[in-house]
C-alpha cells in the first residue's frame, strides 16, 4: 500500500532487508524478539525491538493479529518495551508508520510518539 515496492518484489526485498538487518538471524545481537500474550498466555501478536543506534531504540515490525486488534494489547506491548529500552541504556524508541496506517498513527500519538520527519508523494 505505501508504493514503495510493487507487490511481486516485495517478498524477495523483505527477505533481503531482514538478511541485512539480522546477519545471525534471531540471535542477532542487539535485536529482541517478543511474544505479545493476552491473560490467557495466548500469543495476540508480536513485536521486534532493536538497536538503531547507541540511544536510540527501534520498533522493527509490530503486528496484533486481527482478532485481538482494539484491546489495548499494543497499549500494554509499548509500555513494556519502553520500560525495557530504558533498561538497555536507550534514551528513545523510534518506529516508522505508514501514512495509510491511521490506526497505528492514532495509536502511536496517543502514546505520545512525535513525528520526526514526514514524507508526502503524489501519484502522477
């Protein structure tokens, strides 16, 4: 949706990316992979969260699945990680979202996340 890819590159290009950002895969160092679980201990979603520079943090990819969405499961994963970068030594977390993404910017400024930069485009 954010046209940066066309659909039939987008999968090789993700998986690119992820070579390049997690050489050691899982075990990349500087790089955390979470679970997000409800009461019940049932996985709701996931989140990954890693080193961008020496005081900043980042959020890779957050994802609660569609069933669980609107249940303050991402209120809850943020609180934690942000208490656990703080824990890291991280002054900041970063994150990039979509502009299409309404949800996830609503979300993300009620949590009190500025925005540092903003790119616009038009299709011609």
């Amino acid at each position: 949706k954010a046209g940066a890819w066309t659909e039939s590159e987008a999968l090789d290009k993700s998986k690119a990316s992820n070579v390049q950002l997690l050489p050691d895969g899982l075990q990349t160092r500087h790089h955390y992979f979470f679970c997000i679980k409800n009461t019940y201990l049932q996985t709701v979603g996931h989140l990954w969260l890693g080193k961008m520079t020496e005081t900043l943090a980042w959020v890779y990819d957050i994802t609660i699945f569609e069933e669980h969405r609107k249940k303050g499961y991402a209120a809850a994963a943020f609180a934690a990680i942000e208490t656990y970068a703080k824990e890291l030594g991280y002054q900041k977390i970063g994150l990039n979202v979509f502009g299409h993404n309404t949800a996830a910017r609503n979300l993300y400024e009620k949590l009190n996340y500025n925005t540092d930069s903003l790119q616009m485009s038009k299709q011609l």
